[in-house]
C-alpha cells in the first residue's frame, strides 16, 4: 500500500521522521527529499564483497553534472529519514 500526502503529513513525527519537513515537498502520494551536492563513485565497474571497493567522492558543481552510463552513483538527501512501521521507496527523478 502507498501512503497518500495525507496519511505521510498524519504520520510525521511519530511513525515516519522526516527532518528538516517542509510540507510544500509533500505530494498527493509521495514526499520530494531533495539530493545533496555530493556523490560517491566506486572505482570499479565490478564489486566484489570479498574485497574491498574503493570510491571517490564527486562534488556535483553549481550548473550540474551529467552521469555516465554504467557507473555506479551513491547519493544521499539533505534529510534525515526514519520510519518504525512503514518500507519507504526511494526512487530518482531523471527529469531533474
């Protein structure tokens, strides 16, 4: 079940923990977390769990940054998420 803008704003502080909260990112279904000015990149186009996968951090700049294809991207929000009750979903938005 998606939780509707509603229900997400009815659970904030209790179930769900969205900090800092700013009920304009709040959607008919979804909230928008907005994406930090840091990515980390792995070195490694294949990563092994029996060694170790070294990365490097990417600043994205101020005009932007294009990703390439087959390249593994971590990026983190601005938020702080947490939820006691609920699996959150987490998907990019690449018309931004």
């Amino acid at each position: 079940m998606i939780l509707s803008g509603k229900e997400i704003a009815r659970h904030i502080g209790e179930e769900i923990v969205i900090t800092p909260f700013n009920p304009k990112r709040l959607n008919p279904n979804s909230y928008n977390l907005t994406l930090a000015d840091e990515l980390m990149v792995y070195d490694n186009y294949e990563l092994d769990m029996k060694k170790k996968n070294t990365g490097h951090l990417l600043k994205i700049p101020q005009e932007g940054y294009v990703l390439e294809p087959n390249k593994l991207y971590l990026g983190r929000t601005h938020e702080y998420t947490k939820t006691t009750c609920f699996v959150p979903m987490l998907e990019g938005r690449s018309s931004v």
